[in-house]
C-alpha cells in the first residue's frame, strides 16, 4: 500500500513534501543530468536579486564538524537573465517551481515581485529575508519581526493571489515565533525555516579565517536540531501556517522529524552536494517510514508530535475506528 | 552519473596515493580532463562535502576501472588513503569540460607539478593515439613529488623534470624549465595542470611563445556539479566581459590566457556583478 505523500502549500498541491533548499539546486538544469525534476515536489531556485551578482572571493567554502559553512554572496545572473533563460526553462518542462528573491531594500523585494507577478511557471514565491551573507549586513530582515513584515507585506500586495508568498526565516533571532508571527500577519502563506545561522571556522595552518567572507551560513546535519526547535516552535504557535522545514536534512528520518514538529514540506539543501539523488532517496525513505509506522497520509503525521503525552496518534485512532462497522 | 565502485587495489605511486576502483559507467563516458567526485567517510560521516578526484588512467578491465590519484591533505584524503581492496567507494563523474584535442597531429608539450601530473598521462595516450609529438615537463618540490617520471619517459619523446631542492632534474620550478622545451621541441600547444601560481607562470610563457595553453585549474569544490557555487574563478568569456565561473562544470580546463590568475580569491571589479560595478536596477 502505498501512502499518499501529497502536500498543501497554502492551496497549492505538491505531489510530495521533499523540495530542494533555496542556493542548492543552482539553475536546475545542473540536477536534471541527474534525475528527472518532476519527481521533486517542488524545486526551489537561489535567491534571484535584480542585478547579477559575481558574488563573495573564494575561498567560499569550509568544512565543518558535520556540516560546512558557505559564504556564497548570492552569486547570480539577476532577475533579466533568470526570467529570459532559466525560468522558462523550468516552465516549460512543468516543473514545479519555488523562486527565491533576495533583495538590499523594501522596493528591491517589490521589484523583483513585480517582475515575477505575471513570469508563467512560478508556483510560489519565497522570500529570503535572511541570507547571512548579503553585503548589507545592516539589513538581515529576517531578525527584526517589523522589517521582515514591510517586505512581505509589498511583496504580497504586488504578487497574483493564487501564487503563494512563504517567508524565509532566519535561526538567529531571539525570537523566530515573533518573527513568524509578524510574517504571517503581514500576509505570508507560509513559512520557510531555517535559513543558515552565521558561522566562522579557522585556518591553524594559515593563521586566518577559512572563509574570504571572514563568517559563512552553517548548513548540514549540524544544524539539524535547531530546525527542528524553530519548526516545532512555529508550530505550536502558529498551527495553521504550511511550515517548510529546511535545515541538515540528509536522510528520510530527518525529514520525517521534521514533518513530526510540523512542517508539510521538506527542503534539502547540502544534502545534494553529498549526493545528486538525496532528494529522491529521502521522499523514499520518508515513505517506508510513515508506512511503517501504519500511516496512510503524509498530512497525518505533520504536527504529530504536538500530541499531548499519554494520547495514541490520530492516525491509529481513525484506523481502528473504521475497521469496526 | 553516480557508481558504488569497488576498490580494486591501492598504491603508493611516489608521495602520492592512487586506487584502482571498478566503475565501469565512469571508464565508459571518460575522456581526458574528466574527474570525479567522491563521498568520504562512510555512511555515517560527518563529513559533508564530496571530494574531487583527478583520474590518472582508465582501464576496460573489470568493465572499466578507474585509477584516482590524491594526497592526504586532511580527515577526507587520509580516509581515502586507507581503503582496501573490495571496500566500496560513492563515485559522481565523469564530470567537467576535458581537454580540447588538435585536430591535426600537433606539438604538445605537457606540464605538471605535483599530482597535477596524473591527469596529463591520459592525456598524452589520446595525443600520441593521433599522432601528436608528446613531451612533459614534470616538476614538484622534491623528486618523490614528481609524479609519474618513469611514466612520461616511457611515453614522451623528452621528459624534462625539475625539482625545487636539485634532488632531482633540474632545479627550479617547471616554468624555468618550459622555455627551452618550448623552444627546442618547436611546440604548437601546452597542456598544464598545477597549482593556481604554477598555471598562471605557465600561461604566461605560453603567451610569450604566442601559443595556446590549456590549464586544468585545482580549486577546492563542495559537490562537483555545479549547484554549490564555491570553486568559482574570474574568467574571460567570449563576450570579453569576466564572470566568476565555476571550475567543476565550466572547467576544469580552461584556456590559460582567458583566466584572470592574478584575481583568484577576488572579485574584480569589472567582473559581472561585481559590487558597486554595474547599474544596479533598484528603482
């Protein structure tokens, strides 16, 4: 029997949770040599910004204790060549596809909307309030619950209403349910956690900095936990909101945590870099283990977790109940 | 494409670590330039990110090996070093842009400093299958860092070796040496793989003899495909503009003349979307 894995963001219907994290699928077409796109549930792009970036010096990357740190600086060909050559791309083939913007002001988030509002082949429009490594670093939206707010506000006054606006949210804040709160009132449909918290490592060798960018976004397995905490608490608060649950997410059980504390769909990011096919291998895994477990729907087991203690899950309840005419 | 190969045998080739493994997808698709991925570690690792391999040789046996060669350099390479023969490895490849061939039999002169050598002997088989004359110039800081010497003397019409302390060849850096082979052997071409600092002295001299070089860049990469955006290097396009490029799909092999070596690890400041360069189109 196999179990229905179909998801909602919002109103728009997934065939499956497990999505690509925004800045780990590139344009795509780098891992449709690989396998074919349309098994994900949705790809999400990088983050585009209105003019092409060259991005952060090398080195870029370090490895970390289960994990490695990036300081990429949203590296991108601008929203001109995104929309002339790699969106259309994407529609064409019917891939379901996230965009990531990123932008420095309120107006450059508008614009960017603007240009998106009427691209065919946009299925949901995810806001990145929290990259670490945007130059400006005076202006990470994602820590401040009325900044982040202004930008989901314009820019869901700005996009069609049947194109989801989710918000990007970034861990290091002293408050992500706040955050998440002020997101959601503003208009957000959903929620996307957990960006990379900052990190630094250092060379012994050279004395320096591993990163040229001196702190980077810490991604892998490390992080795992702390998406967790952020999706379970988000949940909690806001129990209504689609939650994407993005963070260290290498196998299905780790999704399926995920899926446990909240989230409807999955996003994985440096999980591809290990291995081309993680997105593939982990919608199975998620599958073999909600089957195991005597689920028949993903949407049963989202949240589940919350139960009070001493209660039996849902799922089993209702099993039992319609098996006694 | 990605293959669990098993390791056929290991060895110690100078300095260096090589292992045989049978991956007979990768030996299939390979041709020279090529490298390939691999997950370290084991299943349960904590490390995250692919390590990317030179490919030394390829062979049908077995329905095609590969021989990957490396230096230990940290926790990855130094678990790398200690598989066995029947242990299994996670292979992605081939993957990147090969080396260009003449179309027409050509003098090649082919350069390489440490283990940046190992990718040149593939290279030279498929230069001298169509009839182009070989020579390498082989360098390293020592002469058990000077790979495959006894390799190219076999199949080179000269081999020239130098080494930074005199223990072997000449002394001197491989760009010392390079003039003269270039001069003597009359050469239409140079191939090159070495460190950042070796390619850009090679690219230079190649310049000054007005012919072309092909550089196989060594830059550090996460994943090999293309998606994780860390191995970028500035690069002339045809265009004329410079854009940060990524080594593992866009290269590993670039004209030598087209990359802007003296800017590794910058941005500069022409370069497309550079900050503060450009208009910005923020209304």
């Amino acid at each position: 029997m196999s179990v229905d894995m179909r998801t909602f963001l919002a109103h728009v219907e997934l065939a499956n949770p497990i999505t690509t994290a925004a800045g780990c699928a590139s344009s795509g077409q780098e891992l449709s040599q690989f396998f074919d796109l349309h098994r994900l549930g949705a790809l999400t792009t990088r983050s585009i910004t209105m003019a092409p970036r060259a991005g952060r010096p090398t080195p870029r990357m370090a490895e970390t204790p289960s994990g490695m740190l990036n300081a990429v600086g949203l590296q991108g060909p601008g929203i001109e060549a995104f929309l002339e050559r790699e969106l259309p791309w994407l529609a064409q083939r019917g891939i379901k596809t996230i965009v990531s913007i990123g932008g420095g002001t309120v107006a450059e988030y508008s614009e960017l909307a603007r240009r998106l509002a009427d691209a065919p082949g946009v299925t949901a429009l995810e806001v990145n309030l929290s990259c670490p490594n945007m130059e400006d670093r005076g202006r990470v939206f994602a820590r401040e619950g009325s900044a982040a707010a202004e930008v989901i506000a314009s820019v869901r006054s700005i996009m069609r209403y049947d194109v989801p606006v989710v918000a990007k949210l970034a861990p290091d804040v002293a408050d992500i349910v706040a955050v998440a709160r002020a997101c959601v009132d503003a208009g957000a449909d959903a929620l996307s956690m957990i960006n990379n918290p900052l990190g630094m490592a250092i060379d012994t060798e050279a004395l320096r900095p591993s990163l040229a960018a001196v702190t980077g976004g810490l991604s892998g397995p490390a992080i795992l936990p702390l998406a967790v905490r952020c999706v379970w608490q988000v949940h909690a608060a806001l129990p209504g909101v689609p939650l994407i649950g993005v963070g260290g997410v290498m196998s299905g059980q780790d999704a399926f945590q995920l899926v446990l504390a909240g989230a409807c769909a999955v996003g994985v990011g440096t999980a591809l870099f290990h291995d081309p096919y993680a997105c593939l291998r982990i919608e199975r895994e998620l599958e073999d283990l909600l089957r195991a477990r005597g689920f028949q729907r993903l949407a049963d087991a989202v949240g589940l977790a919350h139960r009070p203690p001493g209660s039996a899950p849902r799922h089993l309840l209702v099993d039992t109940e319609e098996s006694t005419p | 494409m990605q293959v669990t190969g098993t390791v056929l045998t290991t060895r110690r080739v100078d300095a260096y670590h090589a292992l045989t493994v049978v991956a007979p997808g990768i030996a299939e698709r390979y041709r020279p330039g090529h490298f390939v991925s691999v997950a370290v570690g084991g299943p349960h690792t904590s490390m995250v990110t692919r390590r990317a391999l030179s490919i030394h040789d390829v062979k049908a046996d077995y329905g095609g090996t590969v021989e990957l060669v490396f230096t230990t350099r940290g926790p990855g390479t130094a678990w790398l070093a200690e598989r066995r023969a029947r242990d299994t490895l996670d292979l992605v490849g081939p993957l990147g842009r090969p080396f260009p061939l003449p179309r027409d039999p050509a003098h090649c002169v082919l350069v390489g400093s440490e283990y940046g050598s190992a990718v040149l002997f593939p290279l030279a088989d498929a230069l001298l299958a169509r009839g182009c004359r070989v020579d390498f110039v082989l360098g390293g800081a020592g002469a058990e860092r000077v790979f495959g010497a006894m390799r190219a003397r076999r199949m080179a019409t000269t081999t020239t070796l130098t080494t930074e302390d005199g223990s072997l060849g000449l002394r001197g850096k491989v760009t010392d040496a390079l003039p003269s082979v270039i001069a003597d052997t009359r050469a239409d071409v140079v191939y090159a793989c070495a460190p950042m600092e070796t390619l850009r002295s090679v690219t230079a001299v190649a310049m000054e003899f007005d012919i072309p070089v092909q550089a196989a860049v060594e830059e550090s990469m996460a994943c090999g495909i293309g998606v994780c955006m860390t191995c970028v290097l500035p690069v002339i396009g045809d265009d004329g503009a410079t854009r940060m490029v990524r080594a593992c799909v866009e290269g590993p092999v670039f004209r030598g003349e087209r990359v802007r070596f003296e800017d590794v690890g910058t941005i500069p400041f022409d370069a497309l979307g550079a900050p503060g360069g450009g208009a910005r189109h923020v209304s």
